[in-house]
C-alpha cells in the first residue's frame, strides 16, 4: 500500500516524503505499528514535537484519526 485513502477524499502516503495536511501544516511519516485488529502509521508535523495517527485494519480500510 502506498497511500490511505481518509474520508472526504483525503489521501495520504505512506512513505517518508513531505506532505501538506488539511491544516495547512508539512508532515511526514515517523513510524508503523500494529496492533491486534489494526495497522496504526503515526506522522510528525514538520518542525514541531505534534504527531497525529491514523489507523487502518488489514483490508487497508480506514479505521480511526487519533491526534
């Protein structure tokens, strides 16, 4: 999977490059992880110490949005 499609047609990718969020802010991956039920990829917004999550089960459908 190279991308996870978000609802409203939001998509982000799942590789180290720099994004743009819906709020304006740079981002990037910073890691994966999994737990029983879910693949949960946490990202780094650019310059600040903020990460947001977003979770997927194993059809790569989204799940979750945690900040």
């Amino acid at each position: 999977m190279d991308k996870i499609s978000l609802p409203k047609g939001v998509e982000i990718y799942t590789d180290f490059r720099e994004q743009i969020g819906t709020v304006g802010k740079p981002f990037r991956l910073s890691g994966v992880a999994k737990n029983g039920k879910h693949w949960i990829y946490t990202f780094r917004y650019i310059n600040t110490e903020r990460f947001f999550s977003v979770e997927i089960d194993y059809n790569d459908k989204f799940y979750k949005f945690v900040k």
